[in-house]
C-alpha cells in the first residue's frame, strides 16, 4: 500500500502555474500578517497616546504653558497632541491679532483641527486596504489555481489508459491546496481589517470629543474676554 503525498510532495508536484498562485497567497499572507501585527502594536500605541495627553490635559495644567512644552518637541508629537497644538495655536493667532469675535474665532480653530485630525485619520488607517484587498481577493486567486490545476488532473487523465481514482487524486488534492491557501490568507486580512477599521472609528470620536472639549474651553475664554 503507497502512503499518501505529504502537503509538500504535493506542492512540488503542482503545475507552474498553481505554484505561482500559491506563493502568490502565500506572500500576500505573510503581509498581512505583519500588517498586523505592526496596525495592532501602532494603535495600542495611539490608545495609550490619548489617555495620557487627556490626563495631562485635564490635570489642570495652564494651556498656554501645555502649548509651549509642545512646541519644543514639534517634530515628535502624537495625533491629539498635533491637534491641541494646531487648535491652541490659532487660538493664540487670532488673539494676538485682535479678533475678538467668538464664532469666527471658534470657526478658524475648529478648521485648524479639522484638518489636523483628518491627516490623523489617514495616518491610523494606512495599510488597511491592502488587508482589506487580500481578505476580498484571497479566495478567488486560490479558486482559479485550484480550477487550472484540476483542469490539468483530467487532461492527464485522458491521456491513461485506465482511469482510476488513484490517478486523478493527487492531482486534485494539489489544486485544492491553492483554495486552502487562499482562505489561510483571506480569513486573518477580513478579521484584522474589520477589527482595526472600527478601532480607528472609535479613536477618531475620542479625537473628535477632545476637540468638542478643546472648543467649547477657547470659546468660554473668548466669550470672558
């Protein structure tokens, strides 16, 4: 009795084509794995970022010294500290140059930080789409590899004198190789891409509430005079 073809064997034995469309996937895995773990470890980072600053934020500390200690790191701020500074800032613009007027100082701030957090947006969710383009096309890449490889099983198959199941099995069992790849690929890339999508929305209404925060403290301060 032959023992049955290790995963290996059966890989090796592919066509060239399949092989190509499984390291295909299986360098498309790899990526997203260390997608991953790089977005999982970053955003843990950004969390722990937000808490801090909001501790000191609130600690009572005077803004405009806050402001200033910010100012002499400007090049190694975090996301809300770029958004406090870019907000306070043009507060602080606005009263040197006389404007007294609370909602066009409150419009001005507001746009300072609007656009300070929307580079923030885009900074927290870079290299989603990738995952988010391997977890919809994973399946389909492994599904034609396994189409083309069981398509090749029984043309060889045509070609035997006696056909019997033995003889197209390990054919078959190749291309079925590539489907399993692309699930292996597919299924982690939509788990992280799901997970990390909602985990930006939610640090992005934390942004959003400081600057709710931020404002509503610049206009009482603007309205006291």
């Amino acid at each position: 009795m032959t023992q049955p073809a290790s995963i290996l064997e059966l890989i090796a034995g592919a066509s060239f084509l399949v092989q190509a469309v499984m390291a295909i996937l299986l360098l498309a895995s790899l990526a997203s794995w260390v997608l991953i773990f790089q977005r999982w470890f970053g955003l843990n980072r950004v969390q722990g970022e937000i808490d801090d600053f909001e501790d000191e934020f609130w600690s009572g500390i005077d803004l405009a010294e806050l402001n200033s200690e910010l100012a002499e790191r400007e090049d190694e701020l975090t996301g809300i500290e770029t958004a406090f500074a870019a907000g306070f800032g043009e507060y602080q613009r606005l009263s040197a140059a006389g404007t007294t007027d609370p909602d066009a100082v409150m419009q001005f701030v507001q746009r300072a930080m609007r656009v300070a957090l929307t580079h923030e947006e885009e900074r927290l969710g870079r290299h989603l789409p990738f995952l988010a383009t391997v977890g919809s096309t994973s399946v389909y890449v492994g599904l034609f590899g396994t189409v083309w490889g069981i398509m090749n099983a029984f043309r060889n198959v045509a070609t035997m004198t006696q056909a019997t199941l033995a003889a197209v099995a390990p054919g078959i069992s190749e291309a079925l190789i590539a489907t399993a790849m692309g699930l292996f690929a597919a299924i982690p890339a939509v788990i992280g891409y799901n997970r990390f999508a909602a985990r930006v929305e939610v640090l992005m209404k934390r942004y959003e509430a400081f600057a709710d925060e931020l404002t509503s403290i610049l206009h009482r301060t603007v309205v006291a005079g």
